[in-house]
C-alpha cells in the first residue's frame, strides 16, 4: 500500500476533531480544523450536509501532512446567523473569505463538492490570488447559462428530482445504498438534520457563468461519479471544458456524493493530484 492510499484509509471520527465558533460578520460560523503546519485544504460540504460529511477527507489530508479545514455554512449544522454582527444572509463565498482572514491562512487549496462546488468556483474566480489548487466534485456548478439551464432540464427525473421525500435516492449511488446500508442510513440521518429549519439559502455572490470560470487561474481536477444522476459526467465535462487548466477523473459507480461514497478512492485521486507539480 502506497502513503498515498494509507493515508486515503485511514478511518477518523470527525466528533473528536476540535471544533469552534468563529465569530464573522453575521454569523458564528462553525468549523472543524485538523491545524498542522502543512498546506491549507479547505472543504465545501453539499446542500444535505455539514462539516460532518468530510470525516473521512480530514483524516486522510491530516495524515498525508496537509491541514484540513471543513466549515458548516451559514444556516447549516452548527453555525448560526447572527444579523447583530452582519448582514444576512450574505454569501459562502464571502463567508469562506472571512474564515481564512479570521484563520491568517496562507494560499490554500480549495475543495467543493455538489452544493460546495457552485461556491468553490464562485470564490475561485473571485479571489484567484488566495488558492493553490482547486477539486470540484459531484457538481452541476450552478450555471446562469440558457446551454446548462436546458442540460439540467433533460436530465431531470419528474416527479424525483427536487422532490424531498425521495432526495437521498439522488444523492448516493444504488451500488453504494447495497453494499453500505450503514453507511447509508447515517448519510440520511445527516442529510435530514443537517439544515436549520427555515434558514435562508445563501446566494452566489455573482452567478457562475461560462466567462466567469474561463477566468480561474487554478489548475483544477474535476471528480466525477460514474452513476451520477444530478451532476453526470457529460453535464460536468460541458461547464469545466472552459476552465483554462483542468483534469477529469471518473469513477465508474458512484453517485452524487462521491467522498463519502468512495472515500478511499476520492482521497487518493485528490491526495495525487495536490501532490503532483502543475
């Protein structure tokens, strides 16, 4: 077994990691900090998640000497709106600013996946000179375009997609609900307590467009699950072909939520590619 796929394996319980409140304009957000001396890597959990969902990446980033960050965004998990310091609801990338500043980190590498993905390219092309290397996975990006906009029209399911009572179901792959009904009964109890009741979804802070990401500087590996039925490897591969530097990696039988899915094979191809020299 390489480092790389030791490091990938090993398991952690994201409970343990210390975590806090840091007090930014118009929130206390919470966030979990595997701290170290190693490059910065920041984590952008979905829309059915929280910081939570990144227990098998801290781990993995930790061990492989990089320091791991993973926040709950505004209105998610454990970070809670506060109008008395700020405005509301503001935007996760503005949010995602003031962690940094609050944290004095260096150049970082970003990482986003599904609802994380949308804001990971939203602060990429807003703040080129503060990452390092940006992973975008499992994402439909968000895109105010007519071309993408029609894409996510064809490959609806009516009468699935958007309903919440049957959500899960898009969110993780079938192979996955088979082999891990463990697993998957934690992904759901997360995905139903992981939103605060009636907290207000946090706009882009401009909305993603072709030109937009044609203007990130940082080369980018795009992570793709093979039985993806909300961000299919053709949809991904339509927006991040105008990316100026990227890579497409697929792995054949995931579903949407592609780190939690296949953790050790996420971890390794994210693990190879923020090793590897530009």
């Amino acid at each position: 077994m390489t480092e790389i796929e030791s490091a990938a394996s090993a398991p952690i319980d994201s409970k343990k990691l210390d975590g806090a409140h840091a007090h930014l304009p118009g929130v206390q957000l919470w966030y979990l900090d595997t701290g170290g001396e190693g490059q910065p890597v920041v984590l952008l959990h979905a829309n059915t998640g929280t910081a939570q969902a990144w227990a098998a990446q801290l781990q993995a980033l930790s061990s492989a000497g990089y320091r791991a960050i993973a926040f709950d965004r505004r209105g998610w998990g454990k970070s809670v709106a506060d109008p008395a310091s700020g405005v509301q609801p503001g935007s996760v990338a503005e949010d995602l600013d003031a962690l940094a500043n609050h944290l004095q980190l260096p150049r970082f590498h970003l990482i986003g996946i599904a609802g994380g993905g949308f804001v990971a390219l939203d602060y990429a092309a807003w703040r080129p000179e503060r990452l390092l290397k940006l992973v975008v996975a499992g994402s439909n990006g968000q895109f105010n375009e007519p071309l993408m906009q029609a894409f996510y029209a064809r490959i609806a399911i009516p009468g699935v997609t958007g309903n919440p009572a049957v959500r899960p179901y898009l969110e993780v792959g079938v192979a996955y609900r088979a082999e891990n009904p463990e697993g998957y009964a934690r992904f759901i109890e997360m995905e139903h307590t992981s939103r605060q009741t009636d907290a207000p979804a946090q706009p882009m802070r401009t909305p993603n467009t072709f030109a937009k990401v044609a203007t990130i500087q940082a080369e980018t590996l795009i992570l793709m699950g093979g039985a993806d039925l909300l961000a299919p490897p053709a949809l991904m591969r339509t927006w991040a072909s105008h990316l100026k530097q990227v890579r497409y990696v697929e792995i054949p039988d995931a579903g949407h939520s592609i780190n939690w899915e296949r953790p050790q094979q996420f971890n390794a191809l994210v693990l190879h590619f923020l090793n590897s020299m530009g």
